[in-house]
C-alpha cells in the first residue's frame, strides 16, 4: 500500500470510527430517559414543585451531562424527566449518576426517598403508595405482597422505591411499568383496599407517564 492511500484510508477509518460511536450512542439513548420519582406526603403541589421538585431540577442542571427536562407535579407526588445530554453518556451511566446526586433527603417535616429509573421513553409509569397508621409491619408487608401479586398479574413490571428500616412500617411505594384500562386499574385498586384493614390504605398515581 503506498503513503497515498495510507494518507486517504487512515482519516476514513478514523471517521468511520467516530461515525460509529455516534450511532451506538444515538442508538442507546434516543429513545431512553430517566425518571426520577418522589413521593412527598403533601396535597400542595406547589409546595411539592418549591421544595422538592426545583431543588433537583437545580442539581441536575449543575450536575451537568443532561439534556432536556421536565417535571411535573401533584398531590403527593414530584415527577421529573431526564434525556442524557453529553456525549457517550448511557442512560445506564445516567441512571447511577442521579442516583448518588440525589439520595434520599429531609426537608420541613418531608421525608424524600427519590425513585430513579432509566426507562423506554414509550414505557408506561404508575405510582402507587400504601400507607399504615398504626405502624404495623406484618400489616404493611401483607398488603405490600397483594399490591405486587395484582401488578404481577396483569403483566406490569415493579420497582421498589428505596425505604430505611425506620418507614417500613409506615409507608411504601412502588413504581409499576406497563398499560392498563382505566377500569381495570381502579377494580384492582378497589379489590386490594377492600382485603386490607382500614389502617391500611392504597393511593395510587394512575400513569405519571401521560402528562410528559
């Protein structure tokens, strides 16, 4: 091969490359996001928006490496989406960065435990809380297996949301992934509460995923 074509091949090699890397990464990311999910014991969604949603939205704009985000807010609950924004960043990568940016906090008397997933950006999100007045952990863990076992069973995937030892007992929420009816999904929630004692109650966030 002669200097000639090694001066041509070697810069189309390296474009090629590069051409590459920025499909896998476009390929990986493009049609992924990450949600980050907290649920606050409060029915002022403004006041949700002031005191837990901005002041994330602050950190991931400091934080650098996203792209566009949007948030979303209502009794109860701080929505937020995230794309990855700087280059050979994976939503995997995204993900784990989120999460030790934005642990578990408190603020006022709201305790925050923030659920970050990376997701498809055509998954279908679900929010659902149970709470114990009386701080009963068997109670608690009895209605926590029915809300699994009827999520389970009509195909919808489920998250955990991260709890200390402390709140077990008091208060739980997980986040489920797929579609359902509208009827279905309120004769599911129905049947749970009516085999739980009233000190335990389900509240349920019918597809956060809509209003992004």
């Amino acid at each position: 091969m002669t200097r000639r074509q090694l001066n041509i091949l070697i810069p189309a090699v390296g474009i090629a490359i590069i051409i590459g890397i920025v499909w896998n990464w476009l390929a990986g990311n493009t049609d992924k996001l990450v949600y980050v999910l907290t649920p606050a014991d409060s029915d002022d969604s403004a006041r949700i928006e002031r005191l837990v949603t901005e002041p994330i939205e602050q950190k991931l704009i400091e934080a650098g490496g996203v792209g566009k985000v949007h948030t979303y807010n209502e009794a109860g609950l701080s929505a937020i989406t995230v794309e990855a924004g700087a280059f050979g960043t994976s939503i995997d990568g995204l993900t784990q960065k989120l999460t030790e940016l934005i642990p578990p906090w408190t603020v006022e008397e709201l305790t925050l435990r923030p659920s970050i997933i990376g997701l498809d950006k055509n998954d279908i999100v679900h929010v659902f809380r149970i709470y114990n007045d009386v701080s009963d952990e068997r109670l608690m863990q009895t209605a926590a297996n029915l809300l699994i076992g009827e999520l389970k069973n009509i195909d919808l995937r489920v998250f955990a949301n991260p709890l200390n030892t402390e709140s077990a007992a008091d208060e739980q929420t997980y986040v489920a992934l797929g579609a359902v009816d509208e009827d279905p999904f309120s004769d599911m929630v129905e049947s749970i509460q009516n085999r739980i004692p009233p000190e335990v109650y389900l509240n349920a966030h019918y597809d956060v995923s809509s209003h992004f």
